[in-house]
C-alpha cells in the first residue's frame, strides 16, 4: 500500500500503524534497492459480501498506485478479479 494512500487510510478509520520486527529490503522491477519497507496497517475488507478481517498491508512509496495485490494475496484469500466489472469477487 502507497504511504499517502495508507496515511489517509488511518487517519479516517483511526486504524494504527504496526511498525515490523525486521525491516524488509525492496528490489524495484527495474533491480534498484527501493526505501526498506518499516511497518504495515491491518485493514478489514468487505469483498463480495465477505470479510477479510485484520489483513496486513505493507507500507511503502509505490509511485502512480495506491495499491498493488499479487496473485499470492488472491490465492491465500481465495479472491478473484472480475476484470470486465472491475471488481473482486
């Protein structure tokens, strides 16, 4: 999750930031070392009238995205993009 976008995030639900054990270090698409990612914001999401509760959220400078979920996320919470409705399922 973008730091503006999770700034924001907290500051409306009143939601605090978990600062991680051990920093994890970020390799960009284009092999540059990014900023270590530091803490992450756990969030409840309502996806297709389900809820994912206390989901973890990294927090770091993602650019032009506010977020960006990998398949891994969509497999481990069973969720599926409907792309012609642009939706999640």
């Amino acid at each position: 999750m973008d730091t503006r976008c999770a700034v924001t995030i907290a500051k409306f639900l009143g939601l605090p930031f978990t600062k991680l054990r051990k920093p994890i270090a970020i390799k960009a698409y284009n092999s540059h070392r990014g900023k270590a990612v530091t803490h992450y914001l756990q969030c409840t999401l309502a996806l297709d009238g389900r809820r994912l509760v206390n989901v973890p959220f990294l927090v770091l400078d993602l650019g032009n995205h506010d977020l960006i979920l990998g398949s891994l996320w969509f497999a481990h919470f069973d969720v599926k993009p409907d792309l012609r409705r642009r939706r999640l399922e």
